[in-house]
C-alpha cells in the first residue's frame, strides 16, 4: 500500500495515530491550517468539505524535481470523490458544478506569503451550469474572472498589474467607482481580456480542463514554498526552510451571492491592544481576498451586527468556542453565503507586544491559562518593543501646533518610526540595507512580494487596507510601526511622491509615523524613551520573576544609568567600567598629564585630582544600589584611547607648521612654536605608547601591575566612598572586578596590593562593610585555570566579548567589516558569536570555569557581563551552566527577565 499522502478533515484521529499522538507533528505533517480546520471539524464548527495534501507530499515532490510522489495523484482524485459524494455535487460537471479553493498552509503561519486559488473548476461549460443553479450571471462570471486572474498570476506568474489596469479600465468605462457596480456584461468583458493576458504571458490557452487547474496550483503552492516572499519571512521569523507546506482543497462557498452574502477576516480580541472584544473586517458580496488585499475599502466587523444580526450571533459564539479550546486569541476567517456561516480558517493571531502581554495577563485571570503558561507565551523580543522610542511629547504638540501632522489612518502596529519616503518594496530594501538609510515605505497597499521592503523599513503607511489586512498583519508580526487606510493619502507612482491636502513630499523625503495614535507628520520628528509603567507588563515580569533562577544584574556606570536599572528590575550592577569616567571633559587633563609624565610626584598628583571625582562616582552608585551589589572593574583600556589618534596628531602638527610659515607677528609665531611643541610631545608619547595589537597588549592587569598607583587611587576611591555612605546608612556590597587575568600570579600580584590599600582605607575609616575581590575570565587560559585563580577570585565574571575574540582569534571590529558578514550568509558559522554565545567554544570554556572554579570555592559567584548578558539565547545557555546572574544593559533588564524565566520553565516541562 503506497504511503498515505491525503487526510480527509474528518481524519484528525488518523492523522494523530500516525505521528504519535503529538499535536505539534500532526500540525507539522498537515499545516497549521490543514490541522486548525480538522480541528473544526471535530468539535462542530461548520466547515466547507475538504482534504489536506500533507506537507510530506510537498517535499518529496520539490525533492524529486517537482514531480508528484507515487500514489499522490490517485489519492487526490478519490479524495475529490468523496467531497463530491459529501456536497452532491461533481467537479467539472457541467450541469451542477462542484468548484474547490486551493490554499498553502504550513505548521507556523506565514500570512499571505504563499499561494491561493479559488473557484477551481470553472471553464466556459461549467459557468452555464452555475448560472442555471444559482440565476445570477453576473456572480459567474465574477468567479471566473478571478480564477482567470488568480490562475494567471499566481500558478503562471503572469504580471498581476496587467490585470489591475484591466480592471481599472472596465470600471472607467462604465462610469463605477468599484468592482460591485460592474454588472454581467463587464464580467464578461473582462473575462475575455484576462484570456487574452493569460495566452499573450503564457503562449497557451486558458486549461479549460478542471483537473489539470487543480493539478497546476497544487503544484504551484508547493513551490511557492520556496518563493522569494516566503524565504524572505522565515528568515525574519526564525522558520525552519525543511518544513515544506500542506496544500487545502476546500469545497467553495461564497460570499459574493448577493446582499445575503459576506466575507471576513477576524480576530477573536483586539491585535493592537489587545482588548477583549472582535475586532476585524468584512463585505457584503465580496470573496475573501477583496478583503485581505485592501483593494476594498472594508466595514469594520462590529457593523455586521446590524446588517446580519442572526449570523454575527452565530459567528460570536464560534469566536468564543474556539478561544476557549485553544486557549489563545484566534485568527478566523469566515464566509457567509445565503444567511450560512461557514468557517474557512483559524489560527492563532498575530499581535503586537502590548496585546500580546495584555492577553497573556487577562487569559490568567480569566482561568484559561496559568501563570507559566502566560510567561512562556511572550517571547524575550515583545517585552523589548515596550521600550522603543517614541515621539516627544513636546515635539508633537510643537508639530500639531505648526500643522505639520498631515492626517491619521488606521494604528494597526504602534510605536514611532521616521524615515524618508520609499515607495516600492525594492527600494525600501536597497536604502535600508546597502545605503543605511532610515525608510518608510509608502504604498496604497501592501502585497506579499512587498514583505522584503517591509522587514527593512523603519515603518510602513499605506492609503488602503484595514485592521486585518496584509499591511497591519506583517507590521504586528515584525514590530513595524504601521498606520493604514489613510484615504486623505494620494500616492502618485509615476511622479514618485506622495501628497496629503495638496502638500507634496517626493520619495526621498522625511515622513514620521506614530503607529501608537495612527498619525503621519512631515519631516523628522524625535524620539523618547517611554515611561516603563505598564500595568500588565509589570505583573508579567513579576510572575517571571518567581520562576527564573538566574539573576538579572545591569551594565551602569553612573547615578542617572543605575537609577533606571533598578527601574527595570535589576538585582546588582555587574559592570561599572571605571575608564569611562575618565573621558568627562574636567577629567581629561588630569588623566592626560597622569599618562604624559614620567615623573612620579607629577603622576601622584594627577592621579590625587582624579580621586575626588571617582570617589563622588562610587557613592552616587553605592547610595543608588542599597543593599544590592556593585561590582566595579578597575580601568580596563589601553592608556592610548586616552591620547589623540597619531593621524590626527600629525594632521594638526602639519596644520600648525603651515601656519607657523604664513605668521608674521611675534606673539603669533611664539603662540604657533608652543602649540607645535605641546603636539610634539603628546606625539613622542603616542609613539611611546603604541602597540600592535593593543588589545592583547598593555591593558587591564598587566597595566595595573605596571603602575600599581593607579588602580590604588581606584581602589581608594572605591572604598573612601563606601565607607562614607555606609555611615549614612546605606547598606553596600561593593565589588572589585580585576580585569584581562590571564596566570593566577597576576591575580596574586595585584590583589594583594589592592587589598592592602582596601583595609587601610577602612582602618582610616573605622569602618568594613562587606565586599568582595574576583576577576574577569576573557583570556581561555583564565578560563583553563579557573581553580588555580579561585584560590584568590572570590567571584568571577565572563566577558564574554572579549572571550570570544581571544577564544577564536579573530578582532571584532575588523571580522564584522569583512569576513564575518560572508561567513554567516555561507553559513559557515550557525550565528554571530558576538550576537550569539558560541556553545561548543566559548560555551564549552564557561562551562570548565565554573566546575573548576567551584570545586575549589563552591560558594563562588559566576556571571557574564558582556553584550550577551541580554541575549535570550545566551542567556538561556548561562541558566544551564548554572550561573549566579547576568548583566547587560539596563534597557535589556526586562528582557532578560523574561529569558531567564523561559529558560527556568523549560527545565520544568522537561522534567
């Protein structure tokens, strides 16, 4: 028996027995489509008769040259047998024609970026029949007119603009504003003209057989599985390209009979806001892709209250059904044909992070989901968009005031976006991505072959489409501001600009965007930080933060950035790099002259000025942080980042010579020669100082032990303030960070020098509060030897940046500007280590570092604080190794949270 490629949407039970029972496989083999509409079936939604083509048929078909797989053709015509039995009706028969849909569908849903073809099974016999059955010519011939144009674009790839003028012809021809006030005549007309487009691109006749429409867009669905559109939406969604597509052959059923008639598109709660109550479109006497494509100006779905009370009840009840037995927000689609509901799809809803926090809260209070539950389903990359920038507030009073808000549309994807005006989907990406320019792209809708134009926008306006269009589904998706459906918006394509109330703004020009309020503003308008005050948001990191075990410590250097930590949630600081404070303008001289002198008395005195200022930065931090850790790394960089480059050095010296050439007054020329000598000496010390690899170079310990005076001045710094505050009252914990150890000895070097300063000032003060030495592991020979360096290292922490460069011997800066970019598009290396923690590498290297430095101090203090302390992937990596916490920037506080708490949830579902 040859291997069954077709499921009935009565066969679910069939479907689970041969994978297992697993609901994510039978969504894997049938498509989330295929799978949802089974589903329906089983617990008594009305769906139109149909079968799914599984997504195995798919791959062994693009595997064996787009060849149909034995025994698939047989299985599809006995299929299309028993839903003639099913419907009473026969499929190429010209007296009481079955038509069917043919829709993609694969396990993770990929709005609009595969292949659809209805009313299959019309040809010049068959429209005799249905409008013999149905006494409506005008209604055939509209189907076939859309099969001839659906066919024609999307199964033969024929130009679907030629067919758009077509249509804006006829329509101009008879005087109408839209498709609905085109009667019989037109539809035949345009029929015929769709014949001609489809022969002129295609060098064939429209197939007026039924079987070979079925078979040509069953096999064109399977291949646009690896269409441009699709490639281009599982790369930005993170979508396996293995797992192929389902094909759905579903009996026809059609919301364009007539005022008893309509289709639409819904969302079980609000996608933007995530408000409890259904929110979407539809039209009366219209097929579904009139309103998907936005073509149509649409009605908002409550107004379908009114117009079919009896079937808006009906659907409302399904909404509810179905939410409650997936226990998630839900995508429908529906048609209404003579007063019937039928139901053509659910999935669950695209949605923006503010919806997606507010459904997960309200869905726990609601009981139909738990705590955990509702944790898991926001990812790490939702809580992020909470703190994008939006517009200053003041800055839009300003521009309303001035009258530079051009007009609203729809808010279908909040959040601000500037850019200059785009007005096709390969400009947008050919800016964004080769030029480096802030893009909105501006369409009068937009289509999936847009969605490469889309990922690369800053934000996306269009004049047409409505909530649940293709536009405000994408947006949702990818976290694009969007506004949609501003009618006032004229777009003239050939000119290449837009204009709003007779104001004209040519592509390449600045537009803002407020997808939040659904505004559009001329020029560049700035940004925000928003408040973090969202109520649902803080409940849900809150239950987060009961399940996660890894700490969530920040990167923060001063008062202001500390502040804002704790505001996020952090536990600690776990990184405050000390040299940045050494760039504050009043700093500077004093830093230059402690580099520049080879005195000793000269750099004591340089390095007392400085104690001041980092003493009054330590308490800011300390007083911040009560009760909470504050580990401070001692300088770090080489002391030439504190000097002028050489080039600009020689540039300047160059200028000043030229100068001294043309001076002719004698306070000039004596004012020009002292500049020259002042530049010449800081050059001579440049020169002194340079290193060819400066970052394996003088730096961090080695530095420290080579003027040991300067990391006492830090460490006395460190603990003058501690002790100051902790007299005030203040609870501290500071921590001392010794950077770049790469031999044990170095460690042992420096900290007892340090230690020593440590216990003097404290004697000075009569006071000791708790604090701590350890070191930085960045160096793998750190790493090796982690049980050696925990014989002193009371903590350590990953910089993982640095470990990575030295772990695969490459420079970051100059790998991303050359080869690392080929490397990750030839797939040479699975991720950017500098995104990503390399697990077998620098993974592996963690990993021995904590067991090593552990099995000597059990109680040792692990962390990370490079840029993957904010990486869920890495973070999830850190929770496995068992780490004490991780540190990143405070704006990635939130995220981390969530991370450290899916990582959590998932030991737990494993065990």
């Amino acid at each position: 028996m040859s291997k069954k490629w077709v499921y009935f949407f009565d066969e679910v039970a069939k479907a689970e027995e041969y994978v297992g029972g697993d609901w994510e496989k039978v969504r894997g083999l049938l498509g989330g489509k295929g799978a949802n509409l089974a589903e329906m079936e089983r617990i008594g939604v009305p769906v139109p008769p149909g079968y799914t083509v599984t997504t195995e048929a798919c791959n062994a078909y693009l595997d064996a040259g787009e060849t149909y797989p034995e025994g698939l053709n047989e299985q599809m015509l006995e299929s299309l047998k028993t839903v003639e039995t099913k419907t009473g009706k026969k499929f190429g028969d010209p007296q009481n024609p079955l038509l069917v849909s043919c829709r993609s569908g694969a396990k993770f849903s990929m709005p609009g970026m595969m292949d659809t073809v209805l009313n299959i099974g019309l040809n010049d016999e068959t429209i005799k029949g249905m409008i013999a059955l149905t006494g409506d010519e005008r209604f055939v011939y509209d189907l076939y007119r859309r099969l001839i144009q659906m066919f024609g674009s999307v199964v033969m790839l024929a130009p679907g603009e030629d067919f758009e003028e077509v249509l804006t012809e006829a329509r101009a021809k008879a005087g109408v504003e839209t498709d609905t006030e085109l009667n019989a005549e037109d539809w035949k007309a345009v029929a015929e003209e769709f014949k001609a487009i489809f022969k002129r691109h295609t060098g064939r006749d429209f197939p007026t057989d039924p079987y070979e429409q079925l078979n040509l867009a069953t096999a064109a669905v399977f291949k646009s599985w690896f269409g441009k559109r699709a490639v281009d939406y599982r790369n930005a969604a993170g979508i396996a390209h293995d797992l192929g597509t389902a094909v759905n052959i579903q009996t026809m059923v059609f919301g364009n009979l007539g005022n008893d008639s309509a289709t639409g598109v819904a969302l079980t709660r609000n996608g933007t806001t995530g408000e409890h109550r259904i929110e979407g479109d539809y039209l009366m006497n219209a097929q579904g892709e009139d309103v998907v494509a936005g073509i149509r100006l649409t009605e908002d779905i409550n107004k379908l209250k009114e117009e079919m009370p009896a079937a808006y009840g009906e659907f409302e009840q399904i909404c509810q059904k179905l939410e409650k037995h997936y226990r998630e927000m839900q995508d429908v689609e529906f048609t209404i044909e003579k007063n019937k509901l039928w139901m053509l799809q659910t999935r669950d809803g695209k949605r923006t992070a503010q919806a997606a926090v507010r459904i997960a809260v309200e869905m726990v209070e609601e009981g139909m989901i738990t705590r955990e539950e509702a944790v898991m389903r926001v990812t790490p990359a939702q809580i992020d968009f909470f703190l994008h920038p939006q517009f200053d507030r003041e800055a839009v009073k300003a521009a309303k005031a001035k009258g530079d808000m051009l007009g609203s549309g729809l808010n279908v994807s909040p959040g601000a976006a500037f850019g200059v005006v785009a007005l096709d989907a390969d400009l947008a990406e050919k800016w964004a991505k080769e030029e480096g320019r802030d893009v909105i792209m501006v369409r009068p809708e937009t289509r999936p072959d847009d969605v490469h134009g889309m990922l690369a926008a800053q934000g996306i306006l269009t004049s047409r489409g409505g909530r649940t269009s293709h536009a405000a589904l994408v947006a949702r998706q990818f976290g694009k501001p969007a506004v949609v459906g501003m009618s006032a918006l004229e777009i003239d394509l050939d000119k290449r600009q837009i204009s709003v109330g007779g104001l004209v703004i040519k592509e390449g020009e600045w537009i803002s965007i407020d997808g939040t309020e659904g505004e559009l503003y001329t020029g560049k308008l700035p940004t925000e930080v928003p408040e973090f005050e969202d109520p649902e948001l803080m409940k849900l990191l809150s239950w987060a933060d009961e399940f996660r075990k890894l700490g969530v410590w920040a990167n923060a250097d001063y008062p202001a950035d500390a502040q804002r930590a704790l505001k996020y949630g952090a536990e600690g600081i776990g990184l405050c790099r000390t040299e940045h404070m050494f760039f504050e303008a009043e700093r500077m001289p004093f830093v230059q002259k402690m580099i520049m002198t080879d005195n000793a008395d000269e750099r004591k005195e340089a390095l007392d000025a400085l104690l001041p200022f980092q003493r009054e930065d330590f308490a800011g931090l300390f007083r911040v942080m009560d009760g909470l850790p504050v580990i401070i790394r001692l300088i770090d960089p080489p002391l030439n980042e504190f000097l002028p480059s050489e080039s600009d050095l020689l540039r300047e010296l160059c200028d000043l010579k030229l100068q001294l050439k043309d001076a002719g007054a004698p306070e000039e020329i004596d004012k020009l020669q002292k500049q020259i000598e002042d530049k010449e000496l800081i050059l001579k010390r440049v020169e002194s100082l340079h290193e060819t690899n400066p970052m394996l170079g003088m730096r961090g310990v080695r530095l420290a032990i080579h003027i040991p005076e300067l990391t006492t001045m830090q460490v006395r710094a460190i603990f003058e303030a501690a002790c100051t505050v902790a007299k005030e009252g203040v609870d501290v914990h500071p921590e001392i960070m010794i950077p770049l150890t790469s031999h044990v000895n170095e460690l042992k070097v420096q900290q007892e020098v340090l230690e020593a300063e440590a216990k003097k000032v404290m004697e000075e003060q009569g006071i000791e509060p708790h604090y701590k030495f350890g070191t930085m592991i960045e160096i793998p020979r750190a790493a090796i030897t982690c049980d050696q360096i925990a014989e002193y290292a009371q903590f350590i922490s990953f910089g993982t940046n640095d470990l990575t460069q030295t772990t695969f011997g490459i420079s970051r800066d100059d790998a991303e500007a050359s080869f690392l970019i080929e490397y990750l598009e030839r797939e040479i290396l699975p991720e950017n280590p500098f995104a990503v923690i390399d697990r077998d590498g620098v993974g592996f290297l963690m990993e021995m570092a904590v067991k090593k430095g552990r099995a000597v101090r059990p109680d040792m203090e692990c962390g990370i604080c490079g840029e993957h302390g904010g990486d869920p992937e890495s973070i999830q990596l850190c929770h496995e190794l068992d780490l004490t916490y991780v540190s990143c920037s405070p704006f990635r506080v939130p995220v981390a949270r969530l991370a450290a708490a899916h990582a959590a949830l998932r030991d737990k579902i494993k065990d």
